[in-house]
C-alpha cells in the first residue's frame, strides 16, 4: 500500500483536535501525521504514527524555539521533515543546516522525510532534474545513513505547493524515475519516494496511478478529516482492486 504522510504545517487548531482524532482513529495505521509540535503528545497519546515538522541543527541545550531530535525521540515520535522549501526559503536553511539535521535525525533514530523540489522558472527553464539531483547530492552525499533509519524522498515542487497546481502525471513519473536512478546509483537502498505538491482528496486517485510514485506528503487538506479519510479509503481501494 502507498505511503501517506500527513503535513499538517500551523493549519490545525486545538478546537479541532477531538473530532480529527475521533474520525480518524479506524485509520490511525494508515498514514504518518506530522501535527504542530504543541500537539505532538496529544496525538502520540491516541495511538497514531506521529512525525516532527522540524528539528534543531543540533543537540546543545537552551536554544530558545527550537526542538531537538533527541527530545522528539523520548516522546515517541518517529519521523522528521527535513529540506522543506518553506524553511529553505523563509528560515535561509542552507545545506550545512540540512547535513546537520539529517546527522541529527540518525543520531536520534528518526525516520527523514527529505523534500525536493524546482521553482516556476526552473521547471519553465526545464531545469527540474538538475536542480532536483543537485538537492539530492549536496546532503546525501555527505551522511552515512544508519541501517535502521527509514530514508523518504519528497517531490515537492515549489511552484506546486498550496497552489491547486500539479506537474502532469508523466513529468512526475520522469522526476520519481530519476530520483530512484540517483539513489541506486549511489547505494540507497529501500528508500521510498512520495510525491507532494497540492495532493488532495480530488486528485489523489489519479496520482495513484503513477507507479514510480511510493506515496504522498499532502499538505493543506490533510488538516480537514474528510479529506483525510477520502484519501485513506482511495488508497486502500487501489490496493485491494
């Protein structure tokens, strides 16, 4: 069955929380939910599969807003997202940054979820593997990934992101095939990749088809429950059909 991971970013709000976990307990096992920190508990606590949206470059103690791996790890959190293009963008997260959340993340036993992805005008530029593989290379190939860490590779791209817009199933069919070549060729195995990009429960059964596709990062609809569970019944159908 398709991976379906949940990135909820700041869209959910505490009122909310009772009745998406009330809803969505018969799916708990069916995806990865990445909830704003303050509700990370609260979610670990009902039995769901939770990840961090983002972690601290390092372990010191007393850094004023951040969260540590280590921290993430004692409470039951599983996965971290790393190389977001929100955080590469707006928090300036360069790729010294990136290395030493992923050497985090190992250390800590968390499962990466790394995000790639182009800008409008490199995908109008056709630059998109270009960019994407040197995303790729500029932090895999400075980690040692531990055997018992589960690596993800997001296709995000940018220009995608909460706009309603998505690459045509064949260009993110070439995008997923390249990615895999790259991790191949460079002796990462078992490493799955998901597509992320404005997947919703109206588009997500066409996206299914795509079969270099190994999953999904959603973003805005995963904070509405009947989206949420479209989605888990879309793909547990294609699974049994």
């Amino acid at each position: 069955m398709k991976t379906l991971m949940l990135n909820q970013k700041s869209g959910l709000f505490f009122d909310d929380i009772e009745t998406y976990v009330t809803n969505l307990k018969t799916y708990q096992n069916d995806f990865v939910i990445f909830p704003s920190s303050i509700y990370s508990k609260y979610f670990i606590e009902n039995g769901f599969n939770v990840g961090i949206q983002n972690i601290a470059e390092n372990n010191k103690n007393n850094q004023t807003g951040e969260i540590t791996a280590k921290q993430a790890n004692q409470i039951g959190i599983k996965y971290t997202i790393i190389g977001h293009s929100e955080r590469r963008i707006n928090q300036k997260e360069n790729k010294n940054i990136l290395i030493n959340k992923f050497n985090e993340a190992i250390s800590n036993n968390l499962n990466i979820i790394y995000c790639v992805g182009e800008s409008l005008v490199d995908y109008k530029l056709k630059n998109t593997e270009n960019f994407i593989l040197n995303e790729l290379n500029e932090v895999l190939s400075d980690i040692k990934l531990d055997k018992n860490i589960k690596l993800f590779i997001a296709y995000e791209p940018i220009w995608a992101i909460g706009t309603g817009l998505t690459p045509s199933s064949f260009e993110i069919s070439k995008v997923a095939k390249r990615i895999k070549k790259y991790l191949n060729d460079n002796g990462f195995e078992n490493v799955l990749v998901l597509y992320g990009g404005s997947v919703s429960d109206e588009n997500i059964e066409t996206l299914l088809n795509i079969n270099e596709i190994d999953g999904f990062l959603v973003g805005a609809a995963s904070n509405d429950y009947k989206k949420t569970i479209n989605m888990c019944e879309k793909i547990i159908n294609s699974t049994q059909s």
